[in-house]
C-alpha cells in the first residue's frame, strides 16, 4: 500500500513511537512502546525514524566492538496520531 501513508498524513499528524524489543527469548512480550516525537506529515516522521535507528545501530555497533551483546533492540515506528499501538489489540 504504498499510497496509504501519503493519503492518511492528508488527514492526521503522525507520532513516532519507539520500543524495546526483547531478542532473548522466542516469545517475546508485547513492547512497552514511548512516545518519540509527532510530525505533521509521514515522510517528515519518516527522516526522524531512520535518524533515530542510526544512532541506535551505531550504539549498538560500539556495544559488540567492546564484546557487550544485548538482548534488547531499540526499535522505532511512525503511526498516525489517531492509533496507540499500546492500546490492546480487538479480541485480547
């Protein structure tokens, strides 16, 4: 759906969402997510998401050279303002 997101930021602002996901186990609990910034478009989120995911990989490049490994991984989204991904899922 490559024009959804260029429709939806005609309507919403956007808030980008970070959270921690757990790489030690195989079943993983739901992130705790937190919210980064808002933007009043998708692709100005966007910039700040890939922004904030290089800093996070150089951390974490600088983490395995010093033979740190982690078992968290800081990861970042953009969602409209109108959906809380903490809120729980229909059916839960």
């Amino acid at each position: 759906m490559r024009y959804g997101h260029f429709i939806l930021s005609l309507f919403c602002a956007w808030v980008l969402w970070s959270y921690l996901e757990d790489v030690s186990t195989p079943n993983p609990t739901r992130p705790d997510f937190n919210i980064e910034d808002g933007f009043a478009s998708y692709e100005v989120c966007d910039v700040a998401k890939k922004g904030k995911e290089a800093t996070a990989q150089r951390f974490l490049d600088w983490a395995i050279a010093r033979g740190e490994s982690g078992q968290f991984i800081r990861s970042y989204r953009c969602f409209p303002d109108t959906t809380d991904p903490r809120a729980p899922k229909a059916g839960s």
